[in-house]
C-alpha cells in the first residue's frame, strides 16, 4: 500500500480515539459549562481531521541533528574533491559482483491501490449526493421572493439591532420549506417558509429570526462547510459520523442558548412550543443551519432549555478553559500523528551521549536522494550525510542477506563448515548463479536463490521471529516469501544498517560467535594498504529499472573499524555499483581505505 494509504488508515485509529476521549470528557462536563463551550469544543475535533492530509515530519528526528549543528562542521575536508559515482563498478570494485532482479510494481501495490480506489470511489458517491443537495436548494433559493410583510420585515431589522447585525442581510419566503434556515457562505440569506412568514404572532416569528440569526453570527456557514467535506472525506468511518452529527447538534443548542438570553423568564417556554412545532421539519440540505430537528434531537434540546440558566462567570470560566485546553491538545498532537502514521518508514536516531556531525555531499550525490552515513568506532563520532533520508527506512534488497545467513547458521539450516548447496539447474540471467553455491560464493555474487531456499527451509515464523529479534529496521516480513526484502515489505534505514553492523561485528545479539564470524568471513572483499574491507551490496529494480542502490560494510584498520552504509535513490542508475563507488570515494578521502 502507499505511503499515504498506510498513513491514512493508521490516522484513523488515532482520530477514532481522540474523538471517544472528546465525547467522554463532552459528556463529563455537561451541565459544567455553557453550550457554547460543548460546541467550540467539537472544532478541536475537526481540526484533527486534516492531520492525514498535513505534510509534516518527525519533530524528534528533526530537532536531534538540528540541535547537534552546533557540534557539527561544514563540509568535512577530506571530503573535498571527490567525483561523482558511476553507474557502474570501476576498475577499482570489479571484486564487487552486482546482481539484481526486477520486480513488477503492480503486483506489490494491488492491494494498496485497491483500498484507494475504494475509497475515492465512496467519496465520489457522497460528493455527487452533496452536490444533488446543492443545487435542489439552489432551485428553491431562485424561486423563493423577498419578505414582504411589514411587520416581519420590522421584527427581522428588531432582531438584528439585538445581536448587534450591522449588515443588510436578505430575508427570502418559500413554499418549498418546512423549516426556516441560513444559508449562503458569501451571500448569506434566511429562508423562511410561507407559513412562517406569514405568521401573525410576533413572538414565534422573533425567535424563529434570532435563531437564525445567530447562525450567521455564529459562522456556522463555514463551519457546514467543513463538516460536509468531513463527512465526504471520513465517509468509511462511523466515529467521525457519529461525532458530526453531534457537532450539528451542538450547533443547534448552541444557538438555542444564545436566543435563550435575550428572552425572558416567560418567553423562554414560548421558545420550547415553537422548536416542538418544528418537530420532524429537518431540512435536507447539508448546507444550511436550522431551528427544526429530529425528535430525538428536538428532546435533548428541550430539555436544555428547560434547564436553562444564564451563564455564571465561573461557568464561563470552566468552559473558556475547557475550549482552550482541547485546542492546546489538537496543537500539541498535530506534529506527531503523521510520524505515529509513518513510524514504520522511519527511524529516530537515539542521540544520548553520541556525537553525531553532518557532512555536505550533495556534490557526489549530484541527481541521487539519499545519504552516508559513518561510524568511527574508536573515536565513537558519527557522521551523517542528508539526515532526513538516513532516517528514512527503505528496501534492504540484497543486503538482508548478511542477516538471513546469520539465521540460517542460528538456525542449523547450514553450518560454518557445511554451507554448500546444490544448485538445480534453474537457469539465471547470471552465469555466477548457475552453479553449486556455499555461503561465501553465494554472498559475493547475491545469489537470490540460495538465501531464498534458506528462507523456505526456516519457515516463515523463524524468519519473523529472527528479524524481530535483532530489531531488523520494521521487521515486516509479511511479504511473500521468497521476495519480502525486495523492494516489498521489510525495509530498513541507512543508520540502523550500520547500527546492525556494530552490534555484528562485535556480536551484541549473544549468537555464536563461530556462526558471527562465518558471516563476517562472507563479507571480505578486499584487503588494501590500510586495511580490510568487508561489505555488500545491493540494488533494487523496479519495472527493469535501477531505482535504489547500497552498499553498507566496514573497514578493519589495525586499532579501529569505520561502519558506513550509503543508500542512493534514483529512477534509474541507482544501482549497487554505483553506491559502492560513491562510498569508496568518500572512503579514500577521508584516508579510511587506500587499496
């Protein structure tokens, strides 16, 4: 599934919860503060509907390099002059072989892409109903006629000095409504029905008005708005449902409450009649706010104004601090949830007591994404190029194989003594691969099927339980198989692949260490004037194309081992071969490895 989708999905949840949370604390402090305060409070929950949609990063991840800039130089000098990496390996890496096989991309996101179109198809549907609805009212709004009666014209320019309406607004008559409302977000106008209108006792025609009329002070045009593109948005989900048909009714009290002051003692029952007239006349029209409601709702709304009592200060008090604490919680909770949503696709490097630097090369790198990172074990520095992308977990590919022959040795699959496999006689596209393999000749060429049988003979659960174990990146083997760590479902970052290659090397997952070393021995690939180098690459084709490349290792010096990995991204040239050459450049320059 994309990025987005998972994103979504696991919002959800987190909105899900925030609104049972809301709807408890709601309904603990019902009668503790005004109705107003009930209703600005449902806005806290429409807020946290954009998270989804909010293009935000882990503030953790971002603050950690951000405030370790003052320990971090400029361009490191070493670095100075390094060329950019080929595509493909240099005369200088021919040791180091490449191989690759291309995935379908379709394959691996119909499930993703199905669940989206799903889901874009239903809010299609709810857009089309909306837009039904508009125009419906639109055909009644052209066929309405201005007020005309004297004394309601008199009562409508009475109610608006009362709630200090400075603004001409127009008042329209129509036989099409059971049930005056507001409409219009730019052009705002009531809507009375004929018989409303037409209405001879002054009082029920004035609160009808101040109904009204407090909707457009109110706002609650744009507030209809919102909670229709909601509910078009959310249509999947019965919570949010739920919590904005609440909403709308909280708006309706609201206003109930505000007509309610400027009533007094004896007209406020009048007030309760007139909503029971309305009883069962709910417009239809999702953009508009009325005083008709459903029966239940007219009930609780009845019962509210029988209660009714004008606001102590204290209430006023406890219900400004309520509002203000839900929105301060909103504020607070809108940086994280897109990082909760995506804690899988990223990895927040743990900062105590480390030294971590940042280093420039955007010149090497030059059209690729990605970054380097680097671990002097004696000196215990980091190094890290480009820190939002060394924090960002993607496909392992051919790397995952330093650990599945590790698992294969913990799991008496294959021993360091007797690794050999007989090959099939399955042709590959590569001559390395159609032959007899052992764990070092299958390391060096990344021969697939010989980490693949190893898989299949462990068993999917021994593969889980292993990556769980060592905390391999997002420990999602749930893919198929003989492919998960292919441009599928496990992935992992730059940093923890050197993090993984510290605890390795010095075998801080407790396994035996004879099994440790026979991974280790796997690895060597050349040994140089300063040095040994040990590594793998590998390189993730999608569509036949080369889109992501690493190469992550570590140099043995005589008193010090440098870990480094380098991921490139690209959409093509991104190979192996290429991150390998990029990283022995950087390598030199800093006088880590001289062949």
């Amino acid at each position: 599934m994309s990025g987005f989708g998972i994103r979504f999905l696991i919002s959800n949840l987190f909105i899900m919860l925030f609104i049972s949370i809301l709807m408890l604390a709601k309904r603990l402090l019902q009668g503790r503060i005004t109705e107003q305060a009930q209703y600005a409070m449902d806005f806290s929950f429409l807020s946290l509907l954009i998270i989804p949609f909010l293009p935000l990063e882990s503030p953790d991840f971002l603050n950690l390099l951000a405030g370790l800039s003052s320990r971090a130089g400029a361009v490191a000098p070493a670095a100075e002059g390094i060329s950019r990496a080929g595509a493909s390996a240099s005369a200088e890496s021919t040791w180091i072989r490449d191989f690759a096989v291309s995935v379908d991309s379709r394959t691996s996101s119909t499930a993703g892409m199905i669940l989206i179109a799903v889901w874009l198809l239903g809010a299609a549907v709810m857009g089309v109903l909306a837009l039904l609805a508009y125009r419906r009212l639109s055909r009644i709004e052209r066929s309405s006629l201005p007020l005309e009666n004297t004394d309601a014209c008199r009562i409508f320019r009475q109610c608006c000095g009362e709630l200090g309406i400075n603004k001409t607004l127009p008042v329209f008559t129509t036989p099409y409504l059971k049930s005056p409302v507001m409409t219009g977000l730019f052009r705002p106008r009531v809507l009375l029905p004929l018989h409303a209108a037409l209405c001879s006792d002054g009082h029920t025609l004035r609160c009808i008005l101040l109904h009204e009329l407090n909707h457009y002070v109110r706002k609650d045009a744009a507030a209809n708005l919102l909670m229709n593109l909601a509910g078009i948005v959310y249509w999947f989900n019965p919570l949010v449902w739920h919590a904005l048909r609440q909403m709308r009714n909280d708006r309706e009290t609201a206003c109930d409450s505000g007509v309610l002051a400027l009533l007094d003692r004896n007209e406020r029952t009048g007030y309760g009649h007139i909503l029971i007239n309305f009883a069962e006349k709910l417009t239809l029209f999702p953009f508009t706010s009325g005083i008709g409601g459903s029966m239940k709702q007219l009930e609780k709304r009845i019962r509210s104004i029988a209660s009714y009592r004008p606001a102590s200060p204290t209430v006023r008090i406890r219900g400004a601090a309520a509002c203000i604490l839900s929105a301060a919680l909103v504020a607070a909770f809108l940086p994280f949830l897109p990082s909760f949503a995506e804690t899988d696709d990223h990895y927040d490097i743990e900062t105590d007591g480390k030294t971590v630097e940042q280093i420039d090369l955007s010149s090497l790198f030059g059209s690729y994404d990605g970054s380097f990172v680097l671990y002097n074990a004696g000196a215990d520095i980091w190094e890290i190029y480009n820190e939002k992308d060394a924090g960002t977990r993607v496909s392992p590919d051919s790397t995952y194989k330093i650990y599945d022959a590790l698992m294969a040795l913990e799991s008496g699959i294959i021993t360091p003594d007797s690794s050999s496999m007989t090959w099939d006689g399955t042709e590959y596209g590569f001559d390395a691969w159609n032959s007899d393999q052992d764990l070092t000749t299958a390391m060096q060429n990344s021969v697939n099927w010989y980490f693949q049988s190893l898989d299949r003979q462990a068993g999917r659960d021994t593969v889980a339980d292993f990556y769980d174990r060592i905390g391999y990146g997002n420990r999602d083997t749930s893919g198929d198989i003989g492919s998960y760590w292919m441009e599928s479902t496990l992935k992992i970052s730059p940093v923890e692949q050197v993090e993984l290659l510290t605890e390795l090397y010095y075998n801080e997952f407790g396994f035996s260490q004879e099994n440790t070393d026979a991974v280790k021995d796997s690895l060597k690939l050349s040994y140089g004037q300063t040095g040994t180098l040990s590594g793998k690459t590998g390189t993730g084709m999608v569509d036949g194309k080369n889109v992501n490349g690493w190469f992550v290792g570590y140099v043995e010096q005589a008193e010090n081992v440098y870990f480094f990995a380098v991921n490139i991204q690209g959409e093509e040239g991104a190979t192996g071969s290429a991150a390998s050459n990029l990283a022995l450049s950087v390598l030199r320059s800093y006088g880590i490895w001289n062949e």
